[in-house]
C-alpha cells in the first residue's frame, strides 16, 4: 500500500501552512511593542497570544455546531479544498481590521482583529491536517506533516523579521521607538496575500473530500467499531497533549522577550533574531522530521538527517544578515543542533519514540534555562524550539490513528486544543510577575507541559498496540520520522 506523495497538490497546500507560522510567530514581536506604548501589565501584552490562540477553540466550536446544524460533518459537505479557502478568506478580514485599530492605537479592536484571523486559520487547520496525512502512503503522514511544518516554521522564521522592519524600519531602528500606527501596512499586505491564496486553492487540483480509511496508518487497525469519538483514549489523552504541546512552544517564545529584557538587557528592538531564532529552531527540526517523507533511497536519507539541518540554520542566518542584523553570536548554536539529530536518529521514525525523546530533551533545555544565567539562558530557551518541532506532527498521527470514521471529528478536537497556546502563556505571564515566581521561574510551567507529553508517549503505544496499530513494525523500514 505504498502510495507515492502527491507533490503537485502537496506544494499547494503547505502554503497555508506557512501563513499561520507568519502570523503567530509575528505576535511575538507585537507584543513588546504594545506593552510599551500601550503601557500594558505582562499578563495583559499575553492577550495578543490568548486572543489569537482561544480563536481556534471558538473556530472549532464553531465547526461542531455548523456540522450538528446541516446533519453532517461540514467539510464533507462543502469540502476540504472549500474550506480552506473560506478560512483564508475569514482570516483577510480579519488582517484588515489592523488598519483601524493602527490609526486609533485601540489594543482591543487590534485584539479582535488577530481573533477573526485565528478563526480562519481553525477552519483551514481542521481541513489541511488530515489532508497533508492523505496525500500518499499514510505510514509517512506524520513525515508529510513535519514538511508541511517545515513550511510553517519558514514563515515564523521570516515573520518576526519582516514585521520588525516593517514597525521599527531603518528610519527609526537608531532609536528604537516603534509606532503602533507603522502596523498597519505588514497586515494589510497580509489580507491581501490571503485571498490571493484563497483564489488559488478554490481552483487548484487540492482533494474536496477525504476517504476516512484513507487516514489508517496501520492495515491491521480495529477501526470505525465504537460508537464515539470519546471511546478513543489515544484521542482524548492526546488533546490534553496538544493543549499542553502548542502551550510551551508558544509561551517559551512569547516570554522571551521579558526575559531577555530583565536578564540580558536586551533593547526591545534587538530582540527580533532572537525570536526569529526560536521559531527558526522548529524548522530546523521540522526539515530534518521531513527527510523521511521523501522518495529517495535509505543511504540518501541518512546523509540528508546531517545536512538538511544545517540547511535549515543557514536559511536563517541569511534571512538575518539580509535583515542587517549581526548574525556572529548565532554560530555557537551550531553545536546545540547537533543534540537534536541525535534525538531524531535514536526515534527511528516511531512517532511515539521520537514524542518521548524529544520530550525529555525539552524538559532539560528549559531546566537549563532556568539555572543558566545570560546568554547561556536565552539559548537554552531557544532550543526548546528544537524539540518541540516534530511534536505537533507526533502527537496528532498518535491521536488520530486507528479513528476511522470519527477522523475528522478528531482531527477537529485536536484543532481546538490550540488554545493551550493562549492559556499557558497567559498563565506563565501571570507568575511571571515578581510577587509570584519571577520571569525566570515562571519557566517551570513549560518543564510540567513537557512531563505530561513524556507520559502520553509512554501511554499511547500500549493503547494503539491493543487496536492492532504498531508503529515499531513500520518505522525501521520508512526511514527517519
């Protein structure tokens, strides 16, 4: 059952991904600048990411209600490639609301704005998932969703870049002073750029609709044989996993800022790299995840594991030095890389093995963090990007493996668990204050995150084992995951 990837309609779809990396990663850098002009609490800055991310909980609400509504599941109805395009088009309007809120400086309408824009990204997230696990053999799905992450991460890796020129410009870079007006024109160009894509996927050769049994990792696998989708543990075990997997990714980042600030007194608009670096890290690992969804030989694949990398770094250290930043301190990083290969090799393309190794090398990262002190600290941040980069494509292949036709269903619950990026960094900004834990040990959010993710790797090969679903029986043979 080997099926070759669909490259033509794959290359189409990994375009959305790039824009939701663009976007979210960009918030990161909005969030200084509306703590300074805007004289926010830290808690209140995090409102850029709990807006953004609870859209996604809504969206799905949303989704579940529209489907009871019409009697069916609403992209079975109206299709994939449909949906999607709805949801580039839901998030123009949303990008476009910048405009007013720039000229009136309204932190709340600008808020509503990047809500409305995380509502299309849900609908084109719930759609786009399955769809990247469908196009050729399943058994690399979780391969084929680590590109498409890939993709993604060179959006958050040119995101922070971009937008920081765009409200700092080299006008003003000398003193630092951003306006909140100079918002404006990067998310007016954005809505533009999402419904030109929305035209191009209403009219690509994108699949509308998506065989359930399509989505079976394993030929072996009971499926479709229970009556709903909560009487699937890998599934309901792995929403907690999303929640708490899209919480320390997207809190490590967005407190970085403060904690560069207060720690290595770092200007605001130094700051940019830094980010640009974390979510950088994510495509490092993601590139590297991608290898194994290639059609090339055993002994190519293994070479790539080293280079693809390095590839990855290098793509940021020109898109910095392109940007007129010193790009000197970011070498040394070269080495922590290599900590990360190792991970992927020891995984051997077993999506729960790699959940927990790399689990495990997250947990330590942020420990390092934590105890450092300066710039040792800031990397040790960093590279927990590193190891969150395969989890998403892991945990979701994990947790809707063996589901049948409940899939996308699941695959919706999944997409509504995003909002673990809103909560958990507006947790971690609230102990972040100094009557609680401080920036610095606001940190042990992301070690507790990680421990439940370690857990659920642990859990969930037991419980697909028990469904006929095996992945050590595929994952020597399919090259690394």
């Amino acid at each position: 059952m080997s099926q070759q990837t669909k490259w033509s309609q794959f290359s189409v779809l990994i375009s959305v991904f790039f824009f939701w990396g663009f976007v979210a990663a960009s918030n990161d850098i909005l969030i200084p600048v509306f703590k300074e002009k805007l004289n926010l609490e830290q808690w209140q800055s995090q409102m850029v990411s709990f807006a953004f991310y609870v859209a996604y909980t809504v969206g799905s609400l949303i989704y579940f209600g529209v489907s009871k509504f019409m009697g069916g599941d609403l992209l079975n109805k109206i299709g994939y490639k449909n949906g999607i395009a709805l949801g580039l088009v839901i998030s123009a309007l949303g990008s476009l609301l910048f405009y007013p809120a720039a000229q009136q400086s309204s932190f709340n309408l600008m808020i509503t704005g990047l809500f409305i824009v995380g509502l299309g990204f849900s609908l084109q997230q719930t759609a786009a998932n399955p769809l990247a696990i469908v196009m050729g053999d399943p058994q690399r799905g979780s391969q084929r969703l680590s590109m498409a992450g890939g993709i993604n991460n060179l959006g958050t890796t040119i995101g922070p870049v971009l937008v920081s020129l765009a409200i700092f410009g080299s006008v003003v870079a000398s003193t630092g002073v951003a306006s909140i007006e100079s918002v404006k024109t990067p998310y007016l160009i954005l809505g533009a750029a999402f419904l030109v894509a929305a035209i191009i996927f209403k009219f690509s050769s994108v699949p509308n609709h998506v065989e359930p049994t399509s989505l079976i990792s394993d030929e072996n696998a009971t499926t479709s044989d229970r009556a709903s989708v909560w009487k699937y543990p890998q599934l309901v075990m792995g929403m907690v996993a999303i929640f708490l997997y899209v919480g320390v990714e997207v809190t490590t980042a967005s407190n970085l800022p403060e904690f560069m600030r207060i720690h290595a007194q770092t200007e605001t608009k130094d700051i940019a790299p830094y980010v640009s670096l974390y979510w950088a890290s994510l495509m490092i690992g993601r590139w590297t995840g991608s290898v194994g969804a290639l059609d090339i030989s055993g002994g190519v694949k293994q070479v790539l594991r080293f280079i693809m990398p390095y590839i990855a770094f290098g793509v940021f250290l020109l898109i910095n030095s392109l940007a007129d930043h010193d790009i000197t301190p970011f070498y040394i990083y070269g080495i922590v890389i290599i900590a990360m290969i190792i991970g992927d090799i020891l995984s051997k393309g077993n999506p729960a093995r790699q959940l927990l190794i790399f689990s495990i090398m997250g947990a330590l990262a942020t420990l390092i963090g934590m105890l450092a002190s300066g710039m040792v600290s800031v990397y040790a941040f960093i590279s927990v990007g590193l190891f969150c980069s395969t989890l998403w494509p892991c945990i979701f292949t994990l947790a809707i493996a063996g589901l049948g036709k409940h899939t996308n269903e699941g695959s919706g619950l999944l997409i509504m668990m995003i909002m673990g990026g809103g909560f958990i960094s507006l947790l971690q900004g609230f102990l972040a204050d100094d009557a609680y834990l401080g920036i610095q040990w606001s940190y042990l959010v992301g070690v507790a995150c990680f421990a439940y993710l370690a857990y659920y790797a642990i859990s969930v090969s037991g419980l697909l084992k028990k469904q006929g679903i095996d992945y050590d029986k595929h994952s020597s043979g399919g090259g690394g995951h």
